[in-house]
C-alpha cells in the first residue's frame, strides 16, 4: 500500500514555479511574492492551508453557482463514476446527455430546439459560428462569410473565437492568426462618445434617454453589406471581460430588430450570463429576442466539469440533415463531449436550479447587492458603478469627474486584489475594473459583508 506523504506549501510553491504557466498572468509577478494557495472550498468561501479563509466574489471564474462542495452535486459525480466514466459521443449516447438536452430545451424558448455538446466556453462559440457559416452554404447563400462582433466582446481564446473578440488587451500577438470580422462600437453607457449629444443626455447612461446611435454603425453595415453577414455574436445585456460594461434591454431589442430585419443569424452568448448570473436564468429572458444560436458553459455544471453545449433552432439542424453522399454533415466534435460525469454534474445542477428554486430567491439578494454598490460613488476612486442581477462593478479612475484612467503601468486594479487578500476577499479585477460576482448561494449576511469590505478597501486604498 502506497502512503502519500504530506508535502510543505513551501515546496509546492517552489514546484510550481519551476514547472507550470498560469492563465492571464504575467509570471514574473510571482517570482518573488507566493500564489494564493487553496487547500478546500466550502459554500462562498474558499480556504487556505493555515485555514484563512477567503470570500470567492468572482465564483472562481464565474462558474460555481451553487458555491464550493455542494452535497448532492458530489453525490451525483460519485454515483455516475460507478456506472460509467466517459464514451465518444459520435454515435453512441447515454442516458445523462439525452436528459440535460431535454431539460436544456425545456428552459430555454421554444425556439431552440437542438443541442451540440462540447467542451468549454470557446468551443460552445465556435460551434455556433461553424454552424452559422455552414448553413448559409447549405441554404444556398455561399457568400454569407461575414461575421460581427462588439468592441469590448469577448467569446473565448481559441483562435477562431480571437477573431470576433475586442478586449483591447487580449489584441495584438495573435492577429495574423484571426479571421476578418466586422466591428461595432460597445455599449459602454459610462463612456459613450454620444453623451451630451443629441441623444444623451448628462442623465445616468441608459436610463431611458439614450437613443442607441451606437447601434448606428451596425444598421448601415447590414443596409449596405447585410447579405455577405452570416452572423453577429455578442454577450446579452452585460460584456463580461470586456470589463462587466452592462448596457440597456433596448440596445438588445433594436440589434434583435435589425438582424430579423436582414435575415442575419443572432448568436447569443451566455457562456457568463445563463444560469441565473442576472437575476434570470438567462439574460435572454429580459427581453422578447431569442436569438437563432445560445452558447452555455460555466454555470452548466455548477463549475464542477467542464462542459458546454450550443442550443440552435430546427431549421439550422435541418439544412444539416441529409443523405451522407450530400456533403453537409457537420465534422465538429471533441473527445469529452457529452461527458457522463460532466453530464452528471449538470443534472444535479439544474435540478437544484428548479427545486430548490434558486433563481426564484435571488430578488432580495440582487436588491442587496444593487442598492448597497450607490454609497462607492462617492469614493474618489470609482468612476462609475453598474451592475446587473448578482453582479457588481467598480470602474477605477484617477479622476472620476473626467473618467481618466489611471496608467496601464500603475495596476491600480491589481493593487486593489492584493488589498484585497488581506482582507479575506478574492478580488480578481478585469483591468481596473473591480468586480462582485459571488455564487448565487451566498446570503444577505454575506453579501452585506462583502460590500463592506469592498467599500473599505476602495475607500482606504492609495494606488500609487
């Protein structure tokens, strides 16, 4: 019998200098300061070795719903692991993957009536963009090979989705690799270059005095190019790394509008957004538009294994549908498609969702957590405050009456994580935004006490 022996955080900090790479960061950072090392999670926290434990108001990642450890999302892992731990989903089904497709279909518009499974995120995009560029070839419109994308998007870091995403940050090393796509200005009330023009007023952005001209650009697009456009993806109602930039259900009423308009494909992505993030199971469900793809990861499974699946519409399937000799199979697909574990896992999720009846009781929390972020306006370090459903964010300026930024260089966002450390609250910043978005699980008490932490840090913080 083989005894693991017990290994120093010490050492594993060494070990993990000397061999991994971590996502977004810039490695250097650490080379002298620790990582923040995790030992257990329980509920909205998360634990350290020595046991300090830590608020996670960023759902690591945006993903564990539910909150760390839930009983009976293990459970269903555990006994799924005893019947059966994975198959190849191309030919071959099980029970798990049929059930989350009919549930899927069951809470999203009648609409949708198709799922394809894959793996994260990215793929779930990238899936509809494939879908999308394919069944124009099909439908017998070969030169629909455009697509539009927002500035400020962000759909994943796959090649593909690099091509429709518009993070400033994220630019630059790889757009040799990127396809052409068209781009349209974002909705970013607190920025707009229309504000005191004729359709903005000096009003809060969006309240109900703005006359959407930044949807302009995509309206003459489509008048004079509108048939070589495949499809426009964008986030609903709020740009996630973008910097959490929510913007107006009327934005997403007239965009909807124009692509029926056109005959344009409407890709929804609700990677960030489904799954009760806004205060509804998805952000769709604020406005009439259903759009023709809905892209879902993240949340699906409570964050517990990956997954994704992109929901579409019959018609899309049918044009698919057709004697193999024909041509027009769609040859996407990923070795854990369908995973039955993550399929598991999604289950346990959505049953929690409905019985629990999680979205149902999020009103007095999102009212907590909307009202209680008006008092970080009169900080001198918050330039703009916006929010949606269980989200919050914080925008850093140096200057909030002018909105000037503070320098790349002086990561006024980052000082604030680190500020935020030590005061038991997992702060990752998108830049210098700074931002809540805590499992929905947590409660009044706690969410109370997370915006008092928060305010007491911005409010005693000198970024220098």
């Amino acid at each position: 019998m083989t005894v693991r022996k017990a290994v120093s955080e010490s050492l594993l900090m060494d070990i993990d200098r000397h061999y991994l790479w971590h996502p977004y960061t810039q490695m250097k950072d650490f080379e002298q300061e620790d990582f923040l090392f995790i030992d257990h999670g329980d509920g909205v926290f998360l634990f350290d070795p020595s046991g300090m434990r830590y608020y996670d108001t960023i759902s690591s990642w945006w993903c564990m719903v539910h909150g760390h450890n839930h009983p009976r999302i293990k459970e269903a892992v555990r006994q799924q692991l005893d019947r059966l731990e994975h198959v190849h989903f191309a030919g071959t089904t099980h029970e798990g993957a049929v059930r989350v497709a009919k549930e899927l279909v069951r809470i999203t518009p009648d609409k949708l009536q198709r799922v394809f499974y894959s793996d994260n995120g990215s793929t779930a995009c990238e899936v509809a963009v494939k879908m999308s560029f394919q069944y124009w070839k099909h439908a017998g419109e070969p030169q629909r090979e455009m697509f539009v994308s927002l500035e400020r998007g962000y759909h994943g870091d796959t090649i593909g989705m690099l091509g429709l995403g518009g993070v400033p940050g994220f630019q630059g090393p790889f757009d040799a690799l990127t396809f052409d796509s068209f781009r349209i200005p974002s909705p970013y009330c607190c920025r707009c270059a229309h504000r005191g023009g004729p359709g903005m007023g000096s009003d809060s952005p969006g309240a109900g005095i703005c006359a959407l001209e930044c949807l302009d650009p995509l309206e003459r697009l489509l008048d004079e190019r509108g048939d070589e456009v495949a499809g426009i993806i964008l986030e609903p109602l709020l740009q996630g790394a973008g910097g959490m930039i929510v913007y107006p259900v009327e934005y997403l009423a007239r965009l909807g509008d124009l692509t029926a308009r056109y005959g344009t494909h409407l890709i929804f992505d609700e990677v960030a957004t489904g799954f009760g993030r806004t205060g509804k199971m998805f952000a769709l469900e604020h406005s009439n538009i259903v759009p023709d793809f809905l892209c879902l990861s993240k949340g699906l499974t409570a964050g517990y294994l990956p997954m994704a699946a992109t929901l579409t519409t019959e018609d899309i399937y049918q044009a698919f549908y057709a004697d193999y000799s024909e041509g027009k199979t769609f040859f996407h697909g990923h070795t854990f498609t369908a995973n039955p574990l993550s399929c598991a896992a999604a289950l346990a999720s959505l049953e929690i969702f409905e019985q629990e009846e999680v979205v149902e009781r999020l009103e007095e929390k999102v009212e907590v957590l909307q009202q209680g972020t008006g008092r970080f306006l009169d900080l001198e370090l918050v330039g703009d405050v916006r929010g949606i459903g269980m989200v919050a964010a914080f925008e850093l300026v140096q200057d909030s009456e002018s909105m000037t930024p503070f320098p790349p260089e002086i990561r006024a966002g980052w000082q604030v994580y680190r500020e935020g450390l030590k005061n038991g609250l997992i702060l990752r910043p998108l830049g210098d935004v700074v931002y809540i978005l805590p499992p929905l699980s947590i409660t009044v008490d706690q969410m109370e006490d997370v915006l008092d932490r928060t305010y007491e840090i911005l409010s005693g913080i000198r970024i220098k």
